[in-house]
C-alpha cells in the first residue's frame, strides 16, 4: 500500500495538499487507499521518502508571498534518489482559531513562521500586543487553543473544523491572493507525460555574474523560466545554487540540447523532475 | 546624539554588528557615544530608522548557510528613504546556553529559526527528541534559561557573558565557515566613497527568463556581481524582484553607464545604496 509523508499534525496545508494529490492520482477510492503519515518537519518528510520509509512525500516549495521554502529547496538539492512527481498549486486563506470570544482576549497567537508573516498586517493593527510564538506547523498547538481560551492560532478553515475549534475571524491574510505550490516527491520517474521541468546548478566560477551564460542556453532557444531561485551553497558568502523552472518537459528536443548545453557552463547540474501542475 | 536601532534584546549578533559599527565609525568613544536602542523585529528596526525614531538600523541580510534574511530584502524594497551606509560581516559561532549539567537534562532549545537551521545536523545528533523553540531573537529567552535548568538557547558567547549564563557546549553550528552579512541603514548618502553597491529591480516581461537582459548590461561591461537573489513580487505566483550586489562605486563611470541601460530593460529599479564592506 501507497505510504504518503507530508508536514503534520492532522490539519495543515501541506495534509490538504496530500489529499488532493490522492483525488487526481487515486479516484477510485473504494480500494487501495494510500495512508497519509505526518511529519513533524519537511526535513524529516523529505528524508522519509529518500530512505524508502514513506513512497512519496508531499512539501511546500512556494508561496506567493513569502517566497521559497528554503527547507525545502535545500533538501532537494542533496537528495539522491528523489524526483518531482506532480506540482500542486492552493489557494491559501487563512483563520484566526480561537475559543476567545473577542480578540481583546487573546495573549498569545501561535502558528508557522510563513503564517504569522502571510498575516502581518492583520495582526500588527487588530493584536499589536499579543505575543506571536512560531510553531513547527500551523496546527502545531491546536490542543493549546483547545484548552486555553486567551490563545489563538492561526490555520486553514478545514483546520478548524477537523479540530472542532471556532474560527473567530476569516480571511486574515494580507494578500487576498496568496498561494502556496507543494511538490509530490517520489524515487520513481512519473509515469505521466510532463509539462513542465525543475534543474538546480552551481556554477564553475564563484560568481553570480556567471550565471548570464546558463540563460543565455535558454534565452537562445526561447524556452520560458517561470521561477529561478537561489541559495547559498553553504560553503562561503558569495556561492549560490541556483533552481530554475521551466515550461517544457524534458522529452522536448529543444530543451534536451538545452541540457547539453548547460553541461557546459556550470559545475554541477541536477536534473529535479519533469512533471505537470495541479 | 546618534541613535541605532537593532534587533534586539541586548546579545545578539545584531548588537555585536552594531558595536562594530560603532568601533569603524567613531573611535573616540569618550564623547558624542551614540545610543543602541533594541527593537523586537527586524521591519520594526527598519521603520524606526525609516521614520526618523532613530537615525540608524543595523540589520542582518545574508547568511552563508540559510541565505537571504527575507524580511530585510522585502522592507528595503518598500523602503522611501533609506540608503545603505555600510556592510558588515561577523563570524558568527553558536554557543549551547544553559543552566543543565549535562545534555540529558535538556527538554527545549529556544533560538532564533536561522540559529537553530544553523545547528540543525548538531542538534538532531545531541538533542534528537528535544523540542526546538523558535523565537524572534537569539536572546529572547535568555531569562527562561536563567529560571529554567531543563531549557537552552543557541546564541553567541558574548551573550552567555552578558547574561552571566553557563555554556555546555561550543561551538556548535554544523558549519565552520558560518557569517552573516549585516547593513547599516539611513536616510542619509553615505560620505564615505563606496567600494560595492547594491541594487533591486522588478521586470516589464513577467518572466523569469527576462532576466537575462539586466544580466548581460553587466556583462558586457566586466562588471562583476557578487550576489542575486529573487524575492516574490507578492502579486502573484512567477513574479520577482532581483537583488543584485556589484562590486562597484555608483561614481565608476562604467557603472553608470550601466545603470542608464538598466532602465529600458527593468520595470521598477531601485539602487539601494553604495557604500564599503567591513
């Protein structure tokens, strides 16, 4: 039976996430029905579905606006086995979970560091005393707003209803339009027909100005990048990997000499996955 | 009298960045001192100084291990009036505070969340089942170590100095080679002549594949960029905002030249100052 790792506990988006690869993947779901199982970090999903403990695992890598998910990007790039299967875009909106009756209530307001940043604002001008706490997820501390009426956490509306909380306040994100893009990660080349491709590279010479080459290969050949990202190698300030995403799949010959090509002008390249987006 | 904002509370690495400062650019200190003023968060920091509360901010942007500090690069894009003034670079060697006598008696680690990313290997070897605490600063719960013998915090050795705390265990970042970049911001230019510059851009085409133009206007004049990095526009999914640093003086004319060229191929280009490293 199919065993999917995502970001727990119970509740979170990434859990949301998961389920909706299992609608598109799994329709018939009278039988053979994957189990879900939480992690406590991505780190750890990530590392479940690389060791063979878990067959796929299911991570945030983008929000729209809070940026990439460095974890995530980070673990991808040391990964040896795993390849994106399918990328998954959510609409993200969220609530404010607590059995306060009224925000002047609320002492303490827990969530995801992502979550808390998505609703600044709101809660700079509607709690501007209240402690924020960071949490490891957003439904990390949902036995705390159970038992405790002056705390709150911030988490989607299926959230709360999963947990049988109230929701004292929905929508509190900043931006109306925020949405967050999961990877399914998984040892196996994806058996559906890609349409689009992630690589990551670092580059022979130290250099961000280097990187003019690598898209040049690309720009030459009028292939689109919808992302390009970087992180530091971790060796010294100043080394970048770089992740770029591209609209083809890799079966396009246009973009398999591309590949040849980038070969050529950078130092390590790693194909991520050619897949489709949800 | 001078007065600069940092992250705060006193013994984090922001203020150690911050005295720097202070040592580079006022060495008689017997008169005229300025005031360090601690803020709880980083766009805090930066508004103070963006509102005139305070004349300066020194803030964290770039760690050769976790990357960009995204909530400095998103308030310096946002920012009207402020100018870098100086960058600064800190080893930075993480330190186990605690009152616990041995690493057995630990039941939570409290830390900043690029502290704790920092010692993540350490952390998962020594501490595997202990609960990790994000919190806003290195030093936030400092007087919960002074209280608590079954808690510890990750921070410098100057702050377990500061604080008068023990240290178990030092040094215990997964890396060696850790620093972290930090900017000195102000509303005024700089009097000192820049040796690098940094700058930021959104693009016309909403593509990341557009990029290549802004990079090859470098390019083409051997003007050597040290660093990029992409930030969301927080519009939608697949637009950014680049960061680029140059190592260049505004005044070099083969800069400037560059920079007239910029505008025709960037939508919004913002410099955000010129000034030396430290």
């Amino acid at each position: 039976m199919t065993t999917i790792a995502y970001l727990g506990p119970a509740g979170t988006y990434s859990e949301m996430a998961a389920l909706q690869y299992l609608q598109l993947n799994y329709p018939d779901l009278t039988r053979d029905i994957p189990t879900l199982r939480p992690y406590q970090t991505i780190p750890q999903a990530i590392n479940a579905a690389e060791h063979g403990h878990v067959d796929i695992a299911v991570v945030p890598v983008e929000n729209s606006i809070q940026g990439g998910v460095t974890m995530t990007l980070d673990s991808l790039w040391q990964s040896e086995s795993l390849q994106i299967q399918q990328a998954i875009v959510l609409p993200i909106a969220h609530a404010l979970i607590t059995r306060a009756p009224n925000l002047e209530d609320i002492k303490a307001v827990y969530s995801h560091p992502q979550s808390l940043a998505q609703c600044q604002q709101w809660l700079d001008r509607y709690l501007p005393n209240v402690q924020q706490i960071a949490t490891d997820s957003n439904t990390d501390r949902l036995h705390s707003v159970a038992e405790d009426a002056t705390v709150a956490a911030i988490a989607s509306q299926h959230a709360a209803e999963l947990y049988k909380l109230p929701v004292l306040k929905f929508p509190i994100n900043d931006q109306p339009d925020n949405c967050t893009r999961f990877l399914v990660l998984g040892r196996t080349t994806p058996t559906t027909k890609g349409t689009h491709s992630s690589l990551a590279f670092s580059l022979k010479r130290n250099m961000p100005g280097a990187l003019v080459k690598p898209l040049l290969v690309f720009a030459d050949r009028q292939i689109n990048l919808s992302r390009i990202e970087s992180r530091p190698t971790k060796r010294s300030l100043g080394e970048y990997i770089f992740f770029l995403d591209i609209d083809a799949a890799i079966e396009d010959p246009n973009f398999s000499e591309a590949l040849v090509e980038l070969q050529n002008v950078t130092e390590n390249l790693k194909i991520l996955g050619s897949y489709s987006i949800a």
